[in-house]
C-alpha cells in the first residue's frame, strides 16, 4: 500500500509540473513511461489544469489503449475538433482579452443544459468549469450553478458544491440544504457562505426555510 500511495503522489505531483513550462518535458516523458497508471489520478486534479497542460496530457496518453484513456483523450481534446461551435472565439474579457474567465465560460457554454440523465463525464467537465470560476471568483454562472445543484441529485453535485461554498450567498442554503445529507461538501458550502454571508441562525434568511431544510442548514451552521 505504501507503494501506491507513493506512486498516487509523484502522479499527481508530474500533473501539477505539466502547467510549468520549465517542467513539463521532463514530467511528459515520465507520465507517458507510467501509461495507464496515470488515468485513474487526472479526473482529481484536471479542474487545475491550464490549456498548455492538457494538450500536454493528450501527448502523455497518446499510446494508452485503454477504454478510460481513450475517452479521457476524447474529453481533452473535444474543444480543438473542428466545427463551427470550437471555432467560436471566446468571449472577449475586460479590455478585450480572452484570459482564463473567458476561456472557461466560453466552455461552459458549449455544453448542454444540465439533466439528472445525463452521462456522468457531461457532468464531471460542467462542474469543473464552475469550480475553475469559482476559484477566480467569477459569479458570471451563478445562475447556472444553481440551476445544477437543483437538477444532478447528490450524487453528481460534489464539485457544484465547493463552487457553492467559494461564491455562494444566501439564495444557494436551500439548494445546498436539499443534498447536504448526503454530501458532506454541502454542509461544508453551507457553513462557508454563512461565515462569508454573516448568515446566524437567527437570520432572516434562515427563518424563511421550509423545514426540514432549516433544520439542515442550522445543523450545517453549528457543526464548523
């Protein structure tokens, strides 16, 4: 087991190395001498990964034969298929830049409208580009975001979750409250929007909750 967990790390660790142009030759022949034994180790850390890093990664997987290569190799490489919806240009950022907010929302919109049906990777890829924003701090899908933490079901909504909690307010506890029970990162989103939101268990906000949902929330509340 040790072995594993120390091979887990250095994958991890050669994924990290791929977003560092000094280091990515080097971590590109590593990861394509461990082949197969990269896949299970990027759905974790693909949500940190930059443009530069997964066209990197395609290059690690080229010769993996494996089914979950192949449809990570599909997944990686779907914005750079030619059509006229990956050839849009992204949105222009302040100033007219196309910087990471841009890229990413430019994603988000190219895939389809959240469905509790829908394949799991559709889901996996949507909730990364909503943990991306989150990370910067952009609110520009906050609409969205809610909408998917009120259609995937608990099951899918880990990511959603932690988006919640970095730029969530108040209109998110119910939505949050509903999967909290079975997703400890909702009641861990919960109790950082009420921290960020000075949300107690005496707010307006939290008297409007329908029970069992108020119930939920103040339990979140007092539990961090």
């Amino acid at each position: 087991m040790p072995i594993v967990a120390s091979r887990g790390g250095e994958i991890r660790r050669l994924l990290e190395g791929l977003s560092d142009p000094k280091r990515r030759a080097g971590a590109v022949l590593r990861l394509r001498s461990l082949g197969a034994r990269v896949v299970p180790h990027v759905a974790d850390e693909l949500g940190r990964l930059d443009t530069d890093a997964r066209r990197a990664l395609v290059e690690v997987l080229a010769d993996v034969q494996t089914a979950d290569a192949k449809a990570l190799r599909k997944r990686l490489t779907r914005s750079e298929v030619a059509g006229p919806e990956s050839a849009r240009p992204a949105a222009p950022g302040p100033g007219g830049s196309t910087g990471p907010e841009s890229r990413t929302l430019d994603a988000l919109r190219a895939l389809p409208p959240p469905r509790r049906d829908e394949r799991a990777t559709v889901s996996r890829e949507r909730g990364e580009a909503h943990l991306a924003l989150a990370r910067i701090g952009s609110r520009l899908a906050r609409k969205d975001l809610l909408l998917c933490l009120d259609t995937l079901g608990a099951e899918r909504a880990r990511l959603y979750c932690e988006a919640a909690g970095l730029i969530g307010d108040g209109d998110f506890l119910p939505s949050l409250a509903r999967v909290a029970q079975v997703r400890p990162e909702a009641a861990t989103a919960i109790a950082l929007i009420a921290s960020r939101e000075k949300i107690t268990l005496r707010s307006k906000v939290l008297r409007n909750l329908e029970e069992p949902l108020r119930l939920i929330v103040a339990r979140s509340i007092a539990g961090h």
